[in-house]
C-alpha cells in the first residue's frame, strides 16, 4: 500500500494490431493488447459493434473476461503468483494474515499494519445472535454446503448498508467481514450436523486455531490446538485462497456485475464451487478411495489403474492432472510435504490413506500418468490431510469455501472499484427455431419424446397436459 491506497499496475499495453479478414473479403483492424507476462490478447470489444460479428469460445478458454493484478498462472511452468509472490514462499513461510493482506491490498503488511488488520478482522468473527436460528430451519443431514450457500446470502439482511457497493468504506468492512465470519459460520453448520453446541470464536487464536477449536471444542472439557496441525491446515488455506478467473471467481465477478451486494456474490461463487468438478474435487476424492477400498483395498490397484487408461470404462481417477498445469502443480508440491509430515506426526494407520500413496507412487511412475501430466493434484493431497485432521469429507469444499473467500472479496472488490463496469452479458449461438407460427393445442400432432416429472412418455398430448404435469409435479414428497 502506499498512503493507505492499494497499489494498482498499468493497465496492459496496446502492442501491435491483428488484421482479420471477414466472411465479405473485407478485414478489419483490431488491437492487440500486451499483459505483465507478455501474454498476447486479441481486444474484440468493438469487434460486433463495428462488424455484426461474434466470437465462439465455450467455458472461456481463450477468452479474457477482465483486468486483474491478483493471481498469475502460467500452466506450462507450474508457476503460482500472489500479487508477484510465488505460492510456496507464502504458504511455507509466512501466514494467513500476510496472505490475505496481500491479496486485498496489493502488497504484503508492515509489522504494524498486520498488527491492525488483525485487529480488524477478529473484530467481525462474531455472527448476529438471530443468524443461529437459520440453522434450525436446516434439515439435520443437510449438506453443508446448501447451509453455507444459505447463511451467507442471508447476511445481507443483517448489514443493509453494503448495497452500497461504490462505498469504498463499505466495500472494506464487507470484506473484512465475510473473511472473519466464514469459519464462525462454517463451524457452525458443522456442529449442528451432529447435534453440539455451537462454540463461539477466541480471538486469542490464529485462523486456523480458532477454526479447530470451533469445530472439535465441547463446552464440558478444555481443548488444545496442536499449533504442527493448526499450521498445516493453515497451508492447504493459503494455498487455495486465488486461482485467477476459475469457475467460482468469474461466478463471482458476474454477479459483482450487476451491482450485488458482496454477500450475495459469495454466495454465488460458493455455489459453483460446490460442484464435483471445482470444489468438490477433494470430497469426490476421498470417495474414490472408499470405492477402491470396496474392491478390495491396495490389491486392487493395478485393476484400477487399468480401467483409468481405459477410454471406453467409466471409471474416472480423482484428484490427478489440472485443466491449467501442464505439469506438477505447485500447490501439491507443497501440500505433498505437509501430508507426510502430518500423517508422520499423528501416526495414524488408515487404509484409505495407506489406497492414496499407493496410487500416489504409482502415478509418479507410470509412463501413461507422466506422459500426459496427470500428476496428483491439490485435491488428491488436501482431502488426506483433511481425513487425518479428523474433518467430515462433508466439510472438505466448505473449508474450499472458507479460504477461498479471501480470493473472491478481493477480486470483486478489484472489479467494484474500476471506474467503468459493465454487467456481464456473453453472447450465444442461437440453434433454435426462428419464428413459427401458434398452433391450438387440438391441432397439435406428436412432436417427440417428452419427459414429465422425470418419466419419459410418448404420445399425443391434448388440452389436458398442463393439468396432468400439475397433478404429478405438485404431489407431496412425503418428507
């Protein structure tokens, strides 16, 4: 920071023009547009406005959405900036304050200045009293994250104030507060799941700490937070607190667009991490060693390993391999060590951790694995560590959750604060029909396959098909 602002870089730097011919024979002249890394873009803003012309890039994959100054990826090289700071120095030798600092404000804190943020983040570690009641509404097996999705859009009742997202005053403080408040509301869902007391936060305890001591604390008996283990879990946060424009963080940024409030953005961004294939990666790995261990434990293996080369088996190997890396994440170099050391440290005997370095030798050895970079990740390493600390595979993406909140406040705090935001709104390839003409419904002849309420059904359907789908979609579950 420099006179208490954020640090804010150039904007990319137009370097040369991209001539594109057009389907007529006439080109047109477009920018190209250089970034820190020298990585070259295509700048098509006025590409349809001044041609009637669209792209086509399903899932974004050579498509850039936004600026931003936070996180730096390059796949090729397994390499993993905050702000300019490689991950593996963050998370081996600084803390989840450092960490945080950074990414909302540009630059890592003063002795002092950490000393403050500090204070102000243990400041909002409490949640509204009425807030708790949200929990009872909840069935008990409820998954936790369907809590979480609920209990953090639903704190935008409680701090009216935050609409206000061109505040920059309150653009901090909600900041602050979804940062402070995530592990207090996700021990939360934790504890009512199987029916314990709610244990408030100790601002006397680190991130971590505080996080343990909420989730395994009992009111009748003392806890002790062993600091070795607090200090890993506080690891596998840091090293998922950013990850460029991935699912959940352009979830979030869109929502940002049309001026939400923070709260309900991080709702959004919590929804689209609670998928298998973003967030939920780490639970459906822990999973797919319960399947293994099913099949008959490490002796089955090399059948496993066999079907995962196998096309045509629909068996998938979780936790191996990264859409971005094109070789060993970074993150699992690190999260590698840490689970060594905590298994070592606690000396737990677990077959499905005993499935897991199996597969994870295997996997560094095998010449199919090597070859095409499906090395284990992130994923793979931190559900093991998470089992070991004792945390419900049900806990894992709501831990995702919990860090990766830092990355979303402060990527839509990145977006709130640009002078110019336009409301997302990508274009499509419409496949549909164009214009057709009503027909009454006792004119209208078969058209198909139709499925209602789950069952498909083939046939004639005549002025009684809304009252028929009425009957069999409004009937009572019985739950």
């Amino acid at each position: 920071m420099v006179d208490g602002k954020t640090v804010v870089p150039d904007a990319p730097k137009e370097e040369g023009q991209a001539t594109l011919k057009m389907p007529d024979g006439s080109e047109i002249v477009l920018p190209v547009l250089l970034d820190s890394a020298g990585t070259q873009f295509i700048d098509i803003r006025k590409l349809q406005s001044t041609t009637g012309i669209c792209t086509f890039d399903p899932g974004f994959g050579s498509t850039a959405s936004c600026e931003s100054s936070i996180t730096y990826i390059d796949g090729n090289k397994g390499v993993l900036l905050y702000r300019g700071y490689p991950i593996e120095e963050l998370a081996a030798e600084g803390d989840m304050l450092d960490s945080t600092f950074l990414l909302l404000h540009g630059e890592l804190p003063s002795r002092a200045e950490k000393r403050v943020f500090g204070r102000e983040i243990k400041m909002h570690t409490l949640v509204h009293e009425q807030l708790i009641q949200f929990y009872r509404g909840f069935r008990h097996d409820a998954h936790p994250m369907a809590i979480m999705c609920g209990v953090v859009g639903a704190l935008a009742a409680f701090y009216p104030e935050v609409a206000n997202t061109r505040d920059p005053a309150q653009q901090l403080r909600a900041c602050y507060r979804l940062i402070a408040k995530m592990p207090t509301l996700a021990a939360m869902a934790y504890k009512t799941s199987i029916g314990q007391p709610i244990i408030y936060p100790r601002n006397d305890l680190s991130y971590a700490e505080n996080f343990l001591h909420m989730m395994f604390a009992v009111p009748c008996e003392r806890y002790e937070v062993d600091p070795e283990l607090a200090k890993a879990l506080e690891i596998i946060f840091i090293l998922h607190l950013d990850h460029e424009q991935n699912a959940s963080t352009s979830t979030v940024r869109t929502a940002g667009s049309s001026q939400a409030n923070p709260f309900a953005c991080v709702a959004s961004g919590i929804a689209a991490l609670w998928g298998p294939a973003h967030g939920g990666a780490n639970e459906a790995v822990l999973k797919m060693l319960q399947e293994i261990q099913d099949l008959g434990g490490v002796e089955s293996i090399p059948e496993i390993i066999r079907r995962a080369k196998d096309k045509t088996d629909s068996f998938r190997l979780m936790g191996f391999g990264h859409r971005v890396y094109k070789t060993y994440d970074p993150r699992a170099k690190l999260m590698r060590q840490v689970t060594y050391r905590v298994l070592e440290k606690m000396g737990i005997k677990d077959p499905l951790l005993d499935i897991a370095m199996e597969l994870e030798k295997i996997a560094l050895q095998d010449e199919y694995f090597v070859k095409r970079s499906l090395y284990p990740n992130v994923d793979f390493y931190s559900g093991i560590v998470l089992r070991a600390l004792g945390i419900p595979v049900e806990m894992y993406t709501v831990l995702f959750a919990m860090a990766r909140t830092v990355g979303w406040v402060a990527q839509w705090k990145e977006m709130v604060s640009e002078p110019v935001n336009r409301i997302t709104r990508p274009r499509q390839i419409y496949t549909g029909h164009l214009r057709r003409k009503y027909v009454a419904d006792v004119d209208r002849t078969e058209s198909g396959k139709i499925e209602i309420n789950g069952k498909e059904g083939q046939g004639v359907f005549r002025g009684n098909l809304l009252s028929r789908m009425v009957s069999t979609t409004a009937r009572p579950s019985g739950r």
